[in-house]
C-alpha cells in the first residue's frame, strides 16, 4: 500500500497562538514574586496575562481620558 500525498504524519505540531518574544529585566525580587503568585501555572503563560491585563487597563485609561 502506498501512502497518500495527504497523510496526516505521524508527529501534528502545536498551532503557534504567539509568536512575538519579549525579554525585558526586572528589579531584584521579581522573579520570586510572580513565582509566589503563579502556582501551577507556567511561568511565560502567567506573565503573558500580566502583561496583557496591564495593557488592557492603560488602553482603557487611555479611552477615558481622550473621551473628557
């Protein structure tokens, strides 16, 4: 039997849902801080959400204050 053109191959990679790195410092205690907060989350999906709530609050801010 010969394989179809189309198969389906064995190992199905992860869709890529982000694909912008951001790699920044931060004060000293950080790191401990987000790990005490995370819990079982990963550590990049914990900060990602961070980051993407802060942005969401400032753009709102931002609404607001173009709206007076």
């Amino acid at each position: 039997m010969k394989e179809s053109d189309t198969a389906i191959s064995r190992r199905v990679t992860k869709p890529k849902l982000f694909d912008e790195a951001v790699h920044f410092r931060a004060r000293a205690g950080t790191k401990a801080r987000i790990d005490a907060l995370r819990g079982n989350t990963r550590q990049g999906d914990f900060v990602r959400e961070l980051i993407e709530d802060a942005l969401d609050r400032r753009e709102q801010e931002v609404e607001k204050s173009e709206n007076r």
